[in-house]
C-alpha cells in the first residue's frame, strides 16, 4: 500500500541525490517527537554513494529540495531530513482512505500469488494441550493471518507429535494397571497419568524400556492390536485438541500429524543414501554435520525404528511437492534451534534449493510468575484450565464494574481469552513471557482488556451518535489540532506495521502499534468533545472515531482476539 507523502519525498530526494525513488522509500521513518517532523530520511545510508557525512548530505538535500502541495517545509537536523507535511492534506487523504476500504484497510497485495506454509502448535498425541504449547499456536496463528492481509496464500499445518515411543510405553502402562477395554471413553487424564507412571517406572527397571521397544516395533510393523491402541490415543487426544482450538478461535488448513509420512520415509532415506549423505554410527544411520560444527542427525536408529527428524525431512519434502511455497516457518521454541540448524543443512546437502525458503521462528519460554497456577494435572498446566480461570476472573471483574452489560458470558469469554493471546503475544517473541495474572487483566494497563475496552469505548460514542458514519468523501479539513493530527498520524501507520509484522515475523509490533494508537486516542478523546453543536466538526470527529474503531478491530483480529463493542 503506497504512501503518497513519502512517494513524494522518496521523489524530492531522488531528483536532489541521483538515487532511484524505490532505494529510498524504506528508508524514511517517523520522528519520535513530531516537533522534530512528520517524516525522516537518515542520511547514514546516503553517505556512501554519495561519499559525503551524513549531516553534510541532509544540510545540502535541504537546499535541494523544494516544499510544494503535499511537503510544506524541510529541515536538516544532524544526519537527518526531516519533513513537514500539509497536515489538511495528509489528514483528508488518510482518513477519506480508511473510510473507503473500511475493514479491509491495511491489507496489501504484495503477496499475491504467493504461498506461505505455517507449521505451528503441534502439540503431541497422547499428552495434554499444555501451556507451554501455547506460544507456537498464538505467534503461528497471527503469523497466518499477518501473511493472509498482505494477499498470500497461507498454509497453516498443525504438524502432530503422533507417532513415536511415547504410544508403546503408554500401551504396557495399561497392560500393566489399566482395567476395562482400551476404548475412546478414556481421559487425556488417565492417559497422562498412565504416562508419568510407567516413566517412573521405566526409571526402577530399566527392563520396561525394552518391554516398550518391542511394543513400538509392533506398532511400527502395523500389529493390529497396537495400532488400535494407537487409534483410540489419537481419537482422544484430537476431541481435547478441538476443544481448546475452538476456544482460540483457531483453524488450520492441514492437520497431518507425523504418521502421515510413515510410507513416505523408505523413499526419504533411499534419496539420502544416493546423495551418499548417510553412514552408520553404532548401529545407526546418521546424516554427519561435524564439518558445519553440529553433531549428526541420526535418521534410524539401530533397531531400525524410524525417529522425528527423518518424518520431518519427509515432510518438508512433500509440503514442497505439495505447495510449491515461497516460505515456509517453522514456529517452535528456542531450544529446538540446533535442530533446526540441522534439518535445514540437510535439505541442502540433499541439493534442494528451496531450503533457503525454510525459516525457523524462535521463541523464548513461558512461565508464571508465581511459578505455577492452582490447578495442575501432573507436572503439566493445561492450556484448558489457564484459559478457563481467565474467563472466570473476567466475568467477576465484568460482575463488579458493569452487571448490567448485555452477553456477559460471551464478552468474558472475549476478553479472558483474548487477554492471555495477547499477554503472550505483546513481548519480542524472543523473550520470555512471564505471565502475571494481575498484569494480564488489567483494563487499564497495556494489556489485551485495555485496547478491547478502548475500542468499545468509542463504539459507545458511534452509538450516542446515533446518526450513519459519514462517507469517506466528508469534508476533514477542520481536524487541524495536534492531538487529532497524532491520531490520524498512528492510524497512517497501520499498513507499514503490517508489513513490517509478517516480514520480521513479529506480531508483537502490532500489540505494540495498538497500545501506541489507543494512548493517542484517548489523549484526543480526553482533549476534545466528540459531538458538539458543530455539526460540520462533530461529523469529521466523528469519522475520525470510526477510523480509530476500525483500525483497533483490525489489528486485534491479526493477534487473534475479538473486539467487542460493549464492555
């Protein structure tokens, strides 16, 4: 989406330097202080085409370049260029804009016919929906929906952990103390307990490890009575998984868990060994890595039963066949950053040039503040639980400060869930989140609750309004006042973020961007009466406020989250 203000500086600046317009559109930025300017243009990275310092090439451009419609005045400070900007004029062209594309402003077309593959949540079969699996599903999801604004065609796979030992150990711990049938009636619950159990006693005697191998290479060799028992996992694990992705509010174009390549490795391993890549170490094969510093990546292990990295090569393999992608992310956590070091650097010993498409987004960890919850299952905090409990304390939060609001069950809901998307989401992906529950639902810090409750703040003054929202062609010109201006300003800004978002893979910048819009907002709201006896102002208010309620809409629907119009 173009910028016609900085079109016309990239132009200035392009006629005064020599320099083609598209080198120097990335380059301007907005000054922190508007006092200093409405645009800037470093000049560090003018410096050495033009072999000159950088405050020597701002003082000179400033002589060069001439105000006229759209750049009002130009002032060199230091290195930089700063630019004044008919405000009028930049007010009615930005707002006339959202206006006119209404929820679809900010989506761009940059990224059509294009395709993104999005690998993220993947919690395991067999274990619980935990909260540490929480971080790959919200960044993966408001990556998809980043990509999807900027016209790609995005690919969301929730790649599952169903397939691995973890289903033959949990096989003997019920032969050991399970009583019944075997059948989907059992809980996640039982099944984790089974799971902590026969670890602990996998731990005493070691020959239960060996038990649970010869149990894996008959469910390996398709034995029917450990496949059923692997089916009746998968079934119980996948009616826990939709419930807590409807709760999210999140969907994925493919569900293909790690048994899907099964029939696909033979081929995966034969292409390895006549790339000559493969050896045996200790019985096992191994892809060697040593010469890029990495310790091998074992692809079978001795006994000949398959391992995660070689079903993840088999993916990567059939998702390239299948999409043809321009990227494909891979969202998992830091700790898993050599792996994915490896994985990649054998696609490319496998001579696959869209390896360099493959990207691995790291994150950081997540904790509690008070290093737990009240309510723990095992060793795990179930995501269900933690999303539950936010609901709750919205709802109570809702009971004390608005009893009469209509649908308080659904806006708790709103608001409790969106409040943990959005606490995660709001720190450098990065980073390590510490969650705090106070801090989370706090309606009045910079938090989820707070920018939901500022957009229905202002769709209550919509309604108090009680008249049609003006058309885009409405005369602004009298929203001449600083804090408008800075209002106007921010919501100029949504589309860059959204491109600096998907292409940083960073949905913090857009938490971040709502905070900074809410701030300037409500310093308008607080300075100036919307509806007047004005008519004529009252209606540019008025468009602004709608604006802002899109805008605000837009940007938590990226992250995620709803925005409800009462709260």
């Amino acid at each position: 989406m173009s910028n016609p203000f900085i079109e016309e500086i990239a132009q200035q600046v392009s006629d005064a330097a020599g320099m083609a317009p598209d080198a120097l559109t990335d380059l301007v930025e907005v000054p922190p202080d508007p006092e200093m300017g409405d645009y800037a243009l470093p000049c560090f990275a003018l410096a050495k085409t033009l072999r000159k310092a950088p405050d020597r090439i701002a003082e000179e451009l400033a002589q060069k370049v001439a105000p006229g419609e759209r750049i009002s005045r130009v002032r060199a400070v230091g290195p930089y260029l700063n630019f004044f900007v008919n405000r009028a004029d930049f007010v009615q062209k930005t707002l006339s804009e959202i206006l006119a594309k209404g929820r679809d402003y900010g989506q761009g077309e940059e990224g059509a016919g294009k395709t993104v593959v999005i690998d993220f949540s993947h919690p395991n079969i067999a274990k619980p929906f935990g909260i540490h699996h929480l971080r790959s599903t919200v960044i993966g999801n408001a990556l998809r929906n980043l990509f999807r604004a900027l016209g790609y065609t995005v690919v969301g796979i929730n790649h599952l952990g169903d397939w691995g030992s973890q289903f033959a150990k949990l096989i003997v711990a019920w032969k050991r103390w399970g009583s019944g049938e075997f059948t989907e009636d059992i809980s996640i619950e039982t099944l984790l307990e089974l799971y902590v159990r026969i670890h602990e006693e996998i731990e005493n005697d070691p020959d239960v490890e060996s038990e649970a191998s010869e149990w894996f290479r008959r469910l390996e060799n398709q034995d029917p009575e450990a496949q059923n028992m692997w089916k009746v996992c998968c079934t119980i694990s996948y009616k826990e998984f939709d419930r807590v992705y409807r709760m999210l509010g999140i969907a994925f174009e493919s569900i293909a868990g790690e048994s899907f390549y099964l029939d696909k490795m033979a081929e995966t391993l034969g292409r390895l060994e006549k790339k000559g890549l493969t050896q045996i170490s200790e019985g096992a094969t191994i892809v060697d890595l040593s010469p890029w510093d990495m310790p091998p990546m074992i692809v079978r292990r001795s006994d000949d039963a398959s391992l995660y990295a070689t079903r993840d090569i088999a993916a990567a393999e059939y998702r390239w066949q299948t999409y043809a992608f321009d990227r494909m992310l891979y969202v998992v956590d830091v700790a898993q950053t050599l792996y994915f070091k490896q994985l990649f650097k054998a696609l490319e010993l496998m001579g696959y040039h869209w390896s360099r498409k493959c990207t691995h987004v790291v994150f950081g960890r997540l904790r509690f503040k008070d290093g737990g919850m009240s309510t723990r299952r095992g060793k795990i905090v179930f995501l269900e639980d933690v999303l539950n409990r936010a609901v709750e304390l919205t709802r109570k939060i809702i009971e004390e400060k608005n009893p009469d609001l209509p649908d308080k069950d659904e806006v708790a809901r709103d608001v409790g869930i969106g409040a943990v998307i959005y606490a995660d989401l709001d720190s450098r992906r990065m980073r390590d989140v510490v969650f705090d529950w106070d801090e989370v639902l706090n309606f009045n810090g910079e938090t989820g609750p707070y920018v939901q409750y500022t957009h229905a703040r202002y769709c209550s003054v919509l309604r108090r309004y009680g008249k049609a929202i003006p058309p885009s062609d409405v005369d602004l010109s009298l929203l001449t006042e600083p804090e408008t201006v800075a209002v106007v300003k921010r919501l100029e800004q949504f589309p860059s973020r959204i491109r600096n978002a998907a292409g940083t893979c960073e949905p913090s910048l857009i938490a971040s961007y709502l905070i900074e819009l809410c701030t300037e907002a409500n310093r308008f709201y607080n300075t100036h009466r919307v509806v007047s006896e004005d008519e004529a102002l009252t209606t540019a208010r008025i468009a602004l406020v709608y604006a802002i309620t899109l805008v605000l809409a837009g940007g938590l629907r990226l992250l995620g989250m709803k925005a409800p119009e009462r709260m």
